[in-house]
C-alpha cells in the first residue's frame, strides 16, 4: 500500500478499506441483498492495459514539464463518479489524454495553451481530477492534454486587514488550510471531496462546501480572478462588490475549463470558529420536518448545518430511527455563542412537533477536533466505501438538485418515484435515500443517494439508464440539473434544456472569442 492517488479510484491506495472493513461492510449489505454476487473484481494492472501510444510531440521547451507515462494519462482521464470508477475496473480504456502538463508558473499555462491552440490540440484542465460528471475526460477523437494545475499551489500573499489571500489555483484543500493556519483565517469551504480537490477546480465548477447556508458555493467567497485565456490574461479587479455592469468573475466562474484556465484567485477569509452547537431533531412525518427547515431557512438564522435526512438516509448514515425523518442543525461563530440562535430554531423545530436530543456546545479547542471527526468519519470513508461495493457489482451513486419550496413536494415525490421505479426494473430493487445538503430561503438543495444490485459488465448502462430517468423527472419539476456537480459531459442535455437560448448564445460567442481555436475543454458547456 502506498500514499500515491489510486489511478482507478478515490483517494490514496493507503487510505483505502482495510480487508476487515470490506468484510464488514460487504456482510452488512449482504443481509439485505441476499442474492447478490459479491465477487471482487479487482482493477487491472494499469501497465497492460491496451493504451494508444501519444499523438503528440511537444517542442524541447515544454519536454520538462511533461509526462508520457500510462499511469499518469489513465490518471488524467477520467474523474471520480461511479462511471468512472467501474469504467477503470474494467480496463475500458477508450478515451486517454495523449500527455499529462504540469506547469510550475503562469508563463508555463500561457506557453501550453499557444502550443495547443496552434497546433488545434485540446486542453483539459485538471485540478484534483474529482468531477464527478465527465469534466476531465478527452471524448474526442484528437489529440488531447491534460493540464495538471497542482504546481500551482501555494498560498502567495495574504491581507490580514480585508481578510482575504491570494491563492495559486492548483492547491488542494488540506494544502490550502494548513498555508492559512498561521494567520487563524480560514476559508471555510469544506466540500466532501476537499481532500482531492483543488481552489480551481472549485472555482471552475461553482462546488458547495459543507456549510448549509449563508456562504454556500465558491462563488460567495471570491473576491477577484485571474484566468489565463488563449486571447489574453483575464484579472478582475479585487473589491468587496460593484455594481460596474456584468461581473468579469461571473463568467469564468462555473465555466469549467471552457472559457480559459484559471491561475489564481483572491478569496475571502473568515476567522476560524470558537463558539459551536449542534442538535438533532427527530420528527414523525416527513413533511412536518420539511415545514420546520423551511420555516428555519426562512427566519434569517443562518444554521452553519440544516441537514434533513429523510427516514431511509437517518437509518443508513446515522443508525437514528426516524419516522419522519432527522434534522442535525449546527450553529458557530468566530465571535459570540450561538445558544440564543439555537434556541430559537428549537422553538420553530418544537412548533412542528420535532422531538430535540441533547444540545452539544464546544469551545474553541474541542470544535477543531470534533468537526474534523465528524467529518472524517461521516464523509471520508464514504466515497471508498462506495468503490469497495463498485467492485463487487453495486451500483452506489449520488445525483443532486435545487428546486423552490413551492415545487418541492412534487419534485421530491416525482423525482423518488423515477427513481424507484428504475431502479426495481433496472436492479430488480434497490434503495432510494434523500437528504438537504443545503437549505435557502426560497428552497431547498434535496440529494439523493442509489443503492442497488447490479450486474458485473453493465453497472454502467444501469446506472445511466437510472440517471436519465431521474434528471428527466427533475427537469420535468423545475429543479435543475445540478446545485453543485457542475454540467460536464453527463448533464449536458439536460443544461441545454435548462438555459435561456439567448443566453446559450452568448456563451458561444463568449467561447469563440476567448477560445478562437475551441482547444479549452471541447465538450463540456459548448459545443
Ligand atoms: C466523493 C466526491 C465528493 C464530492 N463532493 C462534492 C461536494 O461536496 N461539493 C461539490 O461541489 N462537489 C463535490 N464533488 C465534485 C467535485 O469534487 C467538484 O466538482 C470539485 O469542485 C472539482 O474540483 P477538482 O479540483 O477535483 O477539479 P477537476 O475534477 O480536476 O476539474 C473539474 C472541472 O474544472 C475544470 N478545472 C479544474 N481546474 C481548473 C482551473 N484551474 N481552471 C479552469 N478550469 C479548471 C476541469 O477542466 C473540469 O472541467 C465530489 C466528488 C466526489 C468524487
């Protein structure tokens, strides 16, 4: 076992389940799927796997920067959702990026992309490869580099005074953290793949954090970019807000590689928080828990976590048995405690018949160390465990939406009957579970979890056959294709629905005139 990023799937190889936790967690699903063949399938040795030999030729003054090694390009071309994994496993090697670039400075992106767009070689930025809808994968035919950001990765200056930081866009999560801890700021965005993710690929794909309310995606806390485009450098001025016209930094946020390739960004800072207290809400009937975290997204309390879990989600993630479903509510604060914020959301929760368990306060030292528990134990194993079962045929995939309260009822009832009905004729069974990952004033961000049995060789096609019945239910209900998982390659059909055709247009013709040889990322938001 070694510390290296697995090639195949999440995470690092060392991290990955030990045998008696597959053993265990392969008995438990067996209980319920009793005639399921568990057979491990394990990945191929990456070495013999039939890849095409690189159709490019890169001039001596890129050579350093380069690699040609099969592992690495396997590595660089596929992200991380089930498809990609079950793809790997399968030794399906049909798109490979011919060359993996690792710039070590800005000029190197420039001098990338000059080479690329003359010679009409697409370029696929790559911050920690974690998309989880095709964003890093060459379906093309040509030839294709993938643009490795993780050089990039320092934190390079800091304002202790507006606090904010400007940050290389290649760091990953944990990176970024530890180079903002002397100043006790933090960025405090926390999305369940921070380990593997890097601040551009955060910024190019508009992710969510952890944090249910208030600063919600990437967006809220970025202050000013710089994007390197094959027309020019692109930097926006750094300002609290303006209201001078259409925002620069709009556009390249959530443009996904497409529009240009983002170098570095200042971002805003928080103090790190001292005061937190968290509650769980258990509740009879389902709605009477929907009611209470609408009334609580609406009452301006700003939860830093209003997480409801429907009764199937309670059972599985947090052993609770919940008729109506449970709702874990966290408040925290760099400055004052949070008692009187919590008590009021207890009193709404009360008003709707949630029966609350103890409240749970944490100082300054005891918060560090209980939310990085929590959030090791309930979010890190989650996406290995998810590879251990897709190696042993399961089909365990997430899909997401935001809709407005008043569409919610439909949407979550349309939405889980398409999902039911697909997975009973698609798996012959399966689980459909559902919780808020984030709550807003005019509605809530619901996101579902599917578990079923699959066949070995056709957990793909399963899975995509379920994914097209739940993304047409959600188009169908007025949510959209995604809160937080980006477009990609996969939701492609169901965001061109989504946009305004005026709009669709504009972004073409944004495309053309920051990318006249259409080299960034050919396929993902344009074509
Ligand atoms: C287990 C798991 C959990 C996840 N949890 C969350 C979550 O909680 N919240 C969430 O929002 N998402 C989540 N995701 C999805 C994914 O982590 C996010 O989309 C993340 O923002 C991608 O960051 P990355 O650095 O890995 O980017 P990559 O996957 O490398 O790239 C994603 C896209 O951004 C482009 N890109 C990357 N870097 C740059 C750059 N510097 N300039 C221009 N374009 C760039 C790529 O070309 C690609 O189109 C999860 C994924 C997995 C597998």
């Amino acid at each position: 076992m070694t510390n290296a990023r697995s090639w195949w799937g999440w995470g690092t190889d060392a991290a990955a389940l030990s045998t008696a936790e597959v053993d265990e967690l392969v008995a438990r699903v067996a209980t319920l799927l009793p005639r399921h063949d568990f057979t491990d399938h394990a990945p191929p040795p990456p070495d013999e796997l039939p890849v095409p030999a690189p159709r490019i030729r890169v001039p001596d003054s890129l050579a350093a920067m380069v690699s040609s090694a099969v592992t690495d390009r396997l590595s660089h071309s596929r992200g991380k959702a089930f498809r990609d994994v079950v793809r790997n496993l399968q030794g399906d090697t049909s798109y490979v990026v011919d060359l993996v670039a690792r710039p070590a400075t800005e000029q190197d992106v420039v001098d990338v992309l000059d080479f690329c767009a003359g010679q009409g070689i697409a370029v696929i930025p790559y911050g920690g490869g974690s998309s989880v809808v095709g964003g890093v994968e060459p379906r093309l035919a040509g030839p294709s580099i993938s643009l490795d950001l993780g050089r990039l990765d320092q934190v390079v200056e800091v304002d202790p005074v507006s606090r904010a930081a400007r940050i290389q866009a290649g760091v990953l999560g944990p990176a970024l953290e530890r180079q903002l801890r002397p100043t006790g700021l933090t960025l405090r965005h926390f999305p369940q793949s921070f380990e593997f993710s890097t601040l551009g690929g955060w910024l190019a794909t508009r992710a969510g954090g952890h944090f249910a309310t208030l600063y919600t995606h990437i967006d809220d806390l970025t202050e000013s970019l710089r994007v390197v485009t094959p027309a020019g450098v692109s930097e926006s001025r750094r300002l609290p807000a303006s209201g001078a016209g259409p925002a620069p930094d709009r556009l390249f946020l959530g443009s996904e590689g497409a529009l240009g390739v983002i170098t570095e960004a200042w971002m805003r800072l928080q103090a790190r928080p001292r005061y937190g207290e968290t509650v769980s809400v258990v509740f009879d009937e389902y709605a009477a828990a929907v009611a209470a975290t609408r009334s609580i997204s609406q009452a301006g309390l700003h939860p830093a976590n209003c997480r409801l879990l429907d009764p199937a989600e309670a059972f599985i993630q947090a052993g609770e048995d919940a008729a109506g479903g449970l709702l874990i509510l966290a408040f925290e604060s760099a400055d004052h405690p949070m008692d009187a914020w919590l008590d009021r959301a207890l009193e709404i929760t009360a008003d709707h018949g949630g029966h609350a368990g103890a409240r749970r306060a944490r100082d300054a030292d005891t918060e560090q160390r209980d939310a990085s528990a929590t959030w090791r134990s309930s979010f890190l194993r989650m996406p290995y465990q998810r590879d251990a079962l897709a190696r042993r045929s399961m089909i365990v995939e997430t899909f997401e939406t935001a809709c407005t309260w008043d569409r919610f009822d439909a949407l979550h009832a349309g939405v889980m009957t398409a999902a039911q009905d697909a997975i009973d004729r698609i798996c012959g069974g399966g689980v459909v579970t559902c919780r808020f990952t984030h709550v807003y004033a005019d509605g809530p961000a619901p996101y579902y979890s599917v578990y079923g049995p699959g066949r070995w060789g056709s957990t793909v096609a399963q899975w995509d056959e379920i994914k097209a019945a739940v993304s047409d239910a959600i188009a169908a209900h007025g949510g959209t294709t995604t809160h937080h998982h980006a477009v990609g390659r996969d939701h492609r059909p169901w965001y061109d629905a989504e946009r305004p055709d005026p709009f669709a247009a504009a972004l073409r013709a944004a495309k053309g005139a920051l990318d006249p040889a259409g080299v960034l990322n050919p396929g993902v938001l344009v074509d």
